[in-house]
C-alpha cells in the first residue's frame, strides 16, 4: 500500500482504528499507516461489536470500517458509535458497492467510502481528507448509486421472505416458518419482485445480493 505523496505537516498524528474481519487486510492497512509521519494506529477490531468497544476506549479520530462482518456488519457498529458520538469520522471499508448499504451507511453519517481495491492508491488522501472534514464517495460507489436512483426499499417481512427463499425454502416451508398463510407469502414475493424488477423468484434473490439488500 505504498503511495507517493507530500505529507502535511503535523505536530499530532491521526490517530486511527481499523475494523475487518481479514487479519491480511488489517495487518495491510497497519504497515500502510506505520509508514506515515502524521498518522497512527491505535486499535483494531475483528467485528462491529467489538469496534464499538474499542472506539469507546481510543476515540480515534478515522476509522476504517469494514461494511459486511460477522456478528455485527459495518452500518449497526457505525450507527451505535454515532449515537454516542455524532462527530466520529467513520470511512467504509467495502469489496463491492451494494447501493442499498451504501444508502443505510450514507443515512447514517458515514464519512465516506474506500473499495478495498483502491486502497493502495487512495487510502492516505482519503483518511487526511476525512480528518479535514470532508466526505469521500469515490467514482465507482457514485455510479452505482446513480444506476439504482430510486431505492425501492423492501419491508422487514419482505426481506425476511427473500432470505428465505434465497437459502432454497418452499413458500409452504416459509409460511411455517413465518407464520403465515401460503396466500400471504406470494403476495410478498409477487411485491419484491415488482419492487426489484425481477423477472422470478431467483432473479430477485440475485438482484437482492448484487445490491446489498440480503446478505447470506
């Protein structure tokens, strides 16, 4: 991750927490950041509830925050930080640009966003960047917002029945599930796929994943 580029000088270093569950990735982002003057690591964490903790303990001034983790993802830790502490700069760390959790991220106050990536090409400008104060939405996570303008949001039921459905269940395996009739659940389903677009139930699920929308 090494980039070539002036340093502002700085008599106090940004002080940074990294939050992924890949310990390549955090050990990548920790030699990246050990090798800038005004810059410095003070926490990691493998999980949202464990960067809530650990952003109580340091009050770094960016971190870094995987969007997709186990146990709890990047957008609930963001919330529960910010509710604390409204002015925490927090970056998003993301694979892929899902604009429905981009959006949830955005509604949320995060600070910007980094595709891992690009990380060796942007990730000092944008963590001064947001330290300074400013937001960072880069080109590709732009474009994919622009393409879905309308967020079509899916009820709590409807993405419950989509889950399901992703993992392979009948409508009759989901309404026991769920506790409701079959009638009910081709009605949530006939609903997000005119919500989605979609041309079937596997389309939909497709369209869900690619968007950020379910997670499996």
């Amino acid at each position: 991750m090494n980039q070539s580029m002036s340093v502002p000088t700085s008599a106090t270093p940004i002080t940074i927490m990294t939050v992924d569950d890949h310990q390549l990735l955090r050990a990548g982002l920790s030699e990246a950041i050990g090798s800038q003057p005004d810059m410095r690591l003070v926490a990691e964490a493998v999980n949202g509830l464990e960067a809530i903790e650990k952003f109580h303990a340091t009050r770094p001034d960016v971190t870094l925050m995987d969007i997709a983790m186990p146990e709890m993802g990047g957008v609930d830790a963001l919330i529960a930080i910010r509710n604390n502490f409204p002015s925490a700069r927090i970056m998003m760390l993301t694979t892929y640009s899902g604009d429905v959790r981009i959006r949830s991220a955005i509604r949320a106050g995060a600070a910007g966003f980094l595709l891992k990536s690009t990380l060796r090409r942007d990730l000092f400008d944008s963590i001064r960047m947001v330290h300074g104060g400013q937001r960072r939405i880069p080109m590709d996570v732009a474009m994919e917002l622009a393409q879905f303008p309308v967020e079509n949001t899916l009820s709590p039921r409807e993405i419950e029945v989509l889950k399901l459905a992703a993992v392979g269940q009948s409508n009759k395996r989901i309404c026991a599930l769920l506790e409701i009739s079959e009638d009910t659940v081709k009605a949530h389903m006939k609903s997000i796929m005119a919500k989605l677009e979609a041309n079937d139930r596997t389309h939909a699920v497709t369209i869900a994943l690619q968007r950020g929308i379910i997670i499996l």
